[in-house]
C-alpha cells in the first residue's frame, strides 16, 4: 500500500491500531507511551505494522501518519442501517449479546469472575463506533492543516472502565429483558482490565467520546432488531 502511495505522491495515512498492542496493567489508565507488549497475534500484527509505519516517516518526513489505538468498540451507526455482523459464532462481547438478545444463541458465557476487578469480571473501556469514526475524521483533518510530515499514535478511549456484569445489566435495561448468561472460565489470552487515558486525543484534536455505554447498547440492539440476518 504504502509503494503504491509514494508512487502516487500520496503521503497521509490513518492506520487502525489497537489497544491490544499494549502490555498488561491493573492500576493505571493506559497511556502512549505505556510499554508495547501485545499478548495474542492480532496484536503483534497492529504493533509491527506501527513499527513499518513509524521507521517510513523516519526515513521520510514527508509522510504523516495518524496511528490511532482503538479500545474497544461497539455499538453501530444510530440509523440501524451499519453494523457488525461477524461471520459465525461472535468472539467479542457485543456481538454475543445481541445474538442471545436475539435468541440466536441460548446464553452468554461470561469468561471468568475471579480477575482482580470489583465484581470479578473483565473491566473494558467499550467505545461507540461512531466515536471512532468521528476520531479518524478529526485526525486526518489535522494531518491535512499541517504542511510538514508527522507522526502520531494516539488512544481513541473514553478513559471510563465497564465489567462484563456492568454491560450485560446495560444491556438488560435497553431490551426490557434478562440476558441469560453463565460464569465459565477465564478465555486464554485476556486480560483483567484495559482502560485508555484519552487525554492526548483532547489535547491534539480536540477529540472526546461522547456516546455512553447505554447508546452503545441501545444502537447495537437497534441495528440487530432491524436486521436480524445481518446483511443478509
Ligand atoms: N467476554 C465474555 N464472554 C464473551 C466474550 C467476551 O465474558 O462471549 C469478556 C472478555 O473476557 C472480556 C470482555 O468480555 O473481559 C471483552 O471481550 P471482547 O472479546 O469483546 O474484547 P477484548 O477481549 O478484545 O477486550
């Protein structure tokens, strides 16, 4: 991609990162600069394609590229007309949810209550998509303000921590329902708690997450009652 970019003169890039590059930590809020130790291979892809992308502006400071580090995020666009619609079985959370909302799958498997949390379940920092996009928009208008090259990896977070108890309570509120769900073991490869400090996003663009955990459960029901086979 980046040959046919420079081929092109084509030299501004926002690359999707993860918060899944990060090492593991139970105190603190997750910064930038926070030690770069992914635990699963999806994470060791976003954080050597970090690497190619930093070593290339090095090279050449006529590239700027946004590296933005996405938390968790859910939800769908509040029309109900763009959602996630995993092929098969979901692995995330969200998606799990609204299928048994649905009665597509029978319960949820919560993975483990005995981390070291306040309830015993897994604390995420869940963000609604919309957020997201709104956070690629403000970063690459940055990169268009500015006529040199630049380099900048920053959390898209809300910097708020939520436990699986705490989503599917969310959840039950916004479907009238109860989420039947049973307390499994812990999934290999996960972690306690993962939340983003968002402050470096506020100070560059500007940018803050707006949508609650509520408006995260609410559209990503809308968007699963609406269409109920996904896109299809
Ligand atoms: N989780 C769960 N049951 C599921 C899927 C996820 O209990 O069917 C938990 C998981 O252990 C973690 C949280 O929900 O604490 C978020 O998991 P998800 O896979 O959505 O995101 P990630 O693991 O990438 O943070």
């Amino acid at each position: 991609l980046v040959e046919v970019m420079a081929k092109y003169e084509c030299y501004r890039l926002v690359f999707s990162s993860s918060a899944t590059i990060y090492g593991s930590t139970i105190t603190d809020k997750i910064k930038e600069d926070h030690d770069i130790k992914p635990h699963n291979p999806y994470g060791h892809t976003k954080a050597a394609v970090e690497d190619l992308l930093t070593d290339l502006y090095n090279s050449n400071d006529k590239w700027s590229f946004a590296i933005l580090r996405y938390f968790n995020p859910v939800g769908a666009h509040s029309s109900g007309q763009i959602g996630e619609d995993p092929f098969g079985i979901p692995n995330n959370l969200f998606p799990f949810i609204s299928n048994v909302a649905a009665g597509r799958i029978k319960k949820l498997k919560v993975f483990g209550s005995n981390w070291p949390t306040p309830d015993g379940t897994g604390v995420r920092d869940y963000i609604h998509v919309s957020d997201i996009a709104k956070g690629h928009f403000d970063a690459f208008n940055y990169l268009l303000q500015r006529k040199k090259g630049k380099l900048l990896k920053i959390n898209l977070g809300t910097g708020k921590g939520y436990s699986v108890l705490e989503v599917i309570n969310t959840f039950n509120n916004v479907i009238g329902n109860k989420i039947p769900y049973e307390i499994v073991d812990r999934r290999s490869g996960d972690n306690a708690i993962s939340i983003a400090d968002p402050s470096l996003a506020k100070n560059i663009l500007g940018w803050e997450a707006k949508n609650s955990l509520f408006d995260m459960c609410r559209d990503s029901w809308n968007w699963q009652a609406k269409n109920p086979n996904g896109y299809y």
